[in-house]
C-alpha cells in the first residue's frame, strides 16, 4: 500500500454561533467531525456533497488556512501546523489550492503577467526565462499572450479559472486541491476545465482533490470518491461503484439529481 501524501486524520472543526458577554463562545456548529481520508500520489480524490456539508472547510484545513479543533492534517507524515522553515516553504510551494470564485481569489489590481510572475518569485522559480515561464504557464492552460496585459475583470469565467489553475501550476506543485472548479461555468465550459484538468495530470504527474457539489464532475475525472455529509464522511469508494451501487439514501439523492455533465462529455 502507498505512503499518502496528504493526509487528514480524526480532523474536527467548529465554529461559534453565539459568544457570551465575556466574549466565550456558548454555542457552536460542527463542520467537521472526525473527518478522516487520505490521498496517495497519482490519484484524483473527488469529494462531494451538498452545500453546508463542510467540503470547502475540509479543503481549508488541508491547505492549512484553517486549524482544525482536535485531530492533524499530514503531508508527507508530517503535521502541517507544526512545520517550520524550509519544510513549511515545501508544503507551500507542493500542496497548491484552486478556489471557487476565480474573480475573488485573483488580485482585482494586478494584471495577469503579474499575478503569475509574483507567485513564481515567492516560490523561487523566477530566473532568467521568468518571461517566457509566465508566457508558458498560460499556454499550459489553454491561454495566449492576448491576456497578459488583462486584469482579472477583463477575463471571461472560463479565461479566469484558466489563471487560477496557471497560478498554481507556477510552484510546480505535486499535489492541487480545486473546490468547485466548475460551479460558476456553464456546462461546456465545465467539460472544457475538466479536460484541460486530465490533461495537465497526465503531463505534470500531479495529484488532485477535487471538492464539488456535482457528482457528474466527480464521476468524470475521479479514481476514488468520498461523500460528506454534515461535516461526517459517509460514503467512500471507486467512482461508478459509489454511483450505481451505493446503499446510503443521501448518495443516491446525489446521484439521481444531476448526471447531465458526464453525459455531456460522453457525446463529444
């Protein structure tokens, strides 16, 4: 059996409702509870659920933007609120993040080139080409030089999502997590990310966590799927074993609500 990569282990995270006159919280709502899954190099992990199933703070955690309450998130066997130094300059540049919203997770005030060239200094890979990285950053995506100059409210949603993913392409990174890459496109474009996303794994030997509230996105680019459900883990296993056999009356209402996208796919 492989080693994991990254690795959540009994992770639980809550958050106040309501803090008394001290300023102590007196009510809260669990995110997360006990949450456990790990993903080993080379694999995609689709995780799905509806909204309010705790995907995104599970996506959070993993990168490290959020502490959870009790349990550890592992990359490599090491706990990554514990690293220090060179090792924590490591997990930041190999363990990327793609978020929903595109428009809000790029800089609104710095055009591409530059949004692109600033990841590649912090992340040491500027030298003598930095130019022509950039320039092949985008190509990698599916971008010409047309968008250098462009800020993000210049770019279509699909142009957008595109940046996003070159912008975590710049750390050459070995493992991305995507939350929700598609939600905000419409359908062919969705099919045009996903493609795009199976080619750049195949080419980059990358690894993926991919969080969706569709399991159409899921069956199509995922090697194993794990379904959240009120912050709790209640289904995991392959792809179409998860979708044509499952036995847990919230997968199948998944299921049964959207399949259209790999439908889709499949007449192209």
């Amino acid at each position: 059996m492989k080693t994991p990569l990254l690795e959540a282990v009994n992770i639980t995270v809550s958050f106040p409702l309501r803090r008394g006159l001290l300023g102590n919280v007196v009510e809260s709502v669990k995110a997360l509870d006990s949450v456990s899954l790990s993903v080993v190099e080379g694999e995609v992990l689709g995780i799905v659920g509806e909204s309010g199933s705790g995907k995104t703070t599970l996506a959070r955690c993993l990168v490290g933007l959020v502490k959870p309450d009790s349990g550890r998130v592992l990359y490599v066997g090491n706990d990554i609120f514990k690293l220090r130094g060179a090792l924590y300059r490591r997990f930041r540049r190999e363990v990327q993040m793609v978020f929903q919203n595109p428009y809000t997770s790029l800089n609104p005030t710095m055009k591409v080139k530059d949004i692109i060239k600033d990841v590649l200094k912090a992340s040491d890979n500027w030298d003598a080409r930095g130019e022509e990285r950039v320039k092949d950053l985008l190509k990698a995506v599916g971008l010409g030089e047309d968008v250098l100059h462009k800020y993000p409210s210049e770019l279509s949603g699909g142009q957008a999502q595109r940046v996003a993913i070159a912008r975590a392409l710049a750390t050459k990174p070995k493992i991305i997590i995507l939350d929700e890459p598609t939600s905000a496109l419409d359908v062919s474009l969705q099919a045009q990310i996903l493609e795009l996303l199976s080619d750049l794994k195949r080419r980059e030997n990358l690894t993926y966590i991919i969080i969706s509230h569709d399991i159409s996105v899921i069956r199509y680019i995922s090697t194993r799927v794990v379904v959240l459900y009120k912050g709790r883990i209640v289904e995991e296993g392959p792809p179409e074993e998860i979708i044509n056999n499952s036995k847990n009356p919230y997968t199948r209402k998944l299921v049964e609500d959207v399949l259209y996208l790999y439908e889709y796919i499949e007449k192209r």
